[in-house]
C-alpha cells in the first residue's frame, strides 16, 4: 500500500508539470494562475503546494525535466578525467539544439524560458534564480573549456572565462532567433555545423586570448 501511494504521489507530481508546462505555455508565467495549473492537471491546489512550494519552485522543477537527460553529457566534458572534452561538449550542444526542434517538450519549456517570461515583482525570486543558474552555466561551460585546453584540444592562452561567456551567448542567441522564426531553417539539420563554427570561434579568435598586460 505504502508503495501504491508513493507512486500515485508521483504520478500526480507529473500531472501537475505536465498542466504547468501547458499553461505557461498557453498564458506566459506571470499570467498563469496556481489555480490554473490546478484546473489543468485535475488536482486541487493543495495537492500543488504538496509537491511544490510556489510558482518559482514549479518553474523550476518544469526546467529539470530537460536538463536531466543532458546531464551525463555536462558532466563528462567538466571531468579531468575525460579524455576527450572538447568533443563531450561538441556532443552535448549539438544534441541540446536537435532537441529544441525534435522534440516537443523541450521546444515547448524554451519557448517558455525564452519568450514567455516576464520578471514582474511576483517572480522577483524567479529572476534571481535564472541569474544563479546562468553564471552557474558558465562557471561549468569554463571548467570543459580549462580540461579542452590541459588536452591539447584548444589553444593554452584561452581566456576561459570569456570563452565561457561567448559560447553562452551564442547558444543562448541561436536558440532564441530559431524560436522566433522556426520557419527560417531547421535548427536540427543545421546543429552540427552550428556548433563546428562555435568550436572554429573557440581556436582560432584573437579576441579569445588572454590579453598581455
């Protein structure tokens, strides 16, 4: 029995990110309603505040749900272990933009993350958290750049750091233009190319070299 009711508890969690996930969609964040997202999974609002605390921490755990299967990946390139970092992220980030495009959910929660957020004063906690997780990102993106280059796999005067930043960015900017006009290209058939002239930035860009002086 005790069983039977952790994985209804589970089975509920889900339905509720699944009505999250809908309704930020159809409403942007700031405008969808706990009770909303109730309605939608067929739930009390109890049962939301039961698995999560607020919208934040439903955002949150909405994110998680696409970060995980890329995760292994992530940490591989971060290893000092890995032989080959450079190509654990060449790896990860082409398989992160074939995602966007392939498969639905994931292009449903970044069309939320990038064009259906607004920082109102009610997601003030929501802003800081997306500005942790962000320079966490690049903290990680500069620890696979500084284990590239102990490799032999980019150049030994890489700024990291600045490296780190740009290769954010670019993801970050690519993702979001696609988005805005899908129709423009495939995201998918264009991902490896995308990401080899990201890694032709990363060797060969003065402007990516620790500055003398």
């Amino acid at each position: 029995m005790a069983r039977r009711t952790k994985e209804e508890a589970e089975e509920t969690r889900v339905q509720i990110l699944d009505a999250t996930e809908r309704v930020f969609h159809e409403k942007g964040v700031s405008r969808a309603s706990l009770a909303e997202i109730a309605a939608a999974a067929g739930v009390s609002r109890g049962a939301i505040y039961w698995h999560f605390e607020n919208k934040t921490d439903l955002f949150q755990a909405m994110l998680e749900r696409i970060r995980m299967p890329l995760e292994e990946l992530a940490r591989a390139s971060e290893s000092e272990d890995e032989p080959d970092p450079l190509g654990r992220m060449h790896q990860l980030l082409v398989r992160l933009l074939r995602r966007v495009e392939l498969d639905p959910q994931s292009r449903r929660i970044h069309e939320i993350l990038r064009l259906k957020v607004e920082y109102t004063e009610e997601l003030g906690d929501l802003r800081r958290k997306m500005q942790d997780l962000s320079a966490d990102c690049d903290l990680r993106i500069a620890k696979a750049l500084r284990n590239a280059v102990s490799r032999g796999q980019l150049p030994g005067d890489l700024d990291c750091r600045r490296a780190a930043i740009s290769v954010h960015a670019y993801m970050e900017g690519v993702q979001t233009n696609w988005l805005l006009v899908p129709e423009g290209f495939s995201l998918a058939a264009e991902a490896e190319n995308l990401v080899n002239s990201l890694m032709d930035m990363l060797r060969a860009s003065p402007a990516l070299r620790i500055q003398a002086g």
